[in-house]
C-alpha cells in the first residue's frame, strides 16, 4: 500500500527548493550601498583595512560609507612635497582611489577600481541598487 506521506513530503521538498531558487542571490556582482542602521565596528574596520593603500596611512571611515552610493573616492591626506622637497600646501593632491561597493552572491565587496582588488567584508550588511 502505497503511503501518501511520501507524496506529500516530495511536493514539500519540491516547494522548499523552488523557494530557495527565488531567493537566491544573482551570480554577477551588483551595485550596492550599505544599510547604515547596520554598520558597526566590526563593518567599519573592514571597510577601513580594504581602503587603505600598501605603506599608507590609515584610513578613516564612518558609517556614512557607502550609504547612500555605490562609489566611494579618497584623496590621500598625507603630506606631498613639490619639487624642492616642500609641502605642497594644498597645490597638488594625490591620486584618489575609488571604491565600488557590490553585492556578490550575497557578500558585500569592496573593489578598488585601479587594480579590480575585491576585498569581501562578510561584517557587513548591504542592499543591491539599481542604476539609472
């Protein structure tokens, strides 16, 4: 005698599984922003390590990251000196790096656009946005 259970619980796994498939995350990066109510310490810290250059300073960075964009650029604050060895004042700024935040099978990434170096921030909660 066949048991009608079996059936039922191959339509529940069938159901479970198709749900999984809808909620799952897109293969490709996505542009994304961080949800701000949700970035902490840990976040934050993360974000700072991916930002800062080989040999720099370290970088500062709040909550505000990424909160409301997909792109982030900083300018190096550190001193730069002009051709006889003074600072520069001001009169010429470093090269900014500029960071793309992405969603990528459900981790937000951090990417710096001169070398496409991702760094994974798993602390850290973001959204997928559209662009226009």
């Amino acid at each position: 005698m066949p048991n009608s259970l079996g059936n039922g619980a191959s339509v529940f796994g069938a159901c479970v599984l198709l749900l999984a498939a809808c909620q799952s995350y897109p293969s490709v990066p996505v542009p994304a922003r961080m949800v701000a109510e949700k970035t902490h310490a840990q976040c934050i810290e993360q974000m700072q390590d991916a930002a800062q250059r080989p040999g720099g300073s370290r970088v500062v960075l709040t909550r505000a990251a990424f909160a409301t964009e997909d792109r982030m650029s900083i300018v190096p604050s550190d001193s730069i000196l002009d051709a006889a060895g003074q600072p520069a004042s001001g009169r010429t700024l470093g090269v900014a790096d500029v960071f793309r935040l992405t969603l990528n099978s459900g981790v937000c990434t951090m990417v710096r656009e001169a070398d496409a170096r991702s760094s994974p921030l798993p602390a850290c909660t973001c959204v997928g946005i559209q662009k226009p």
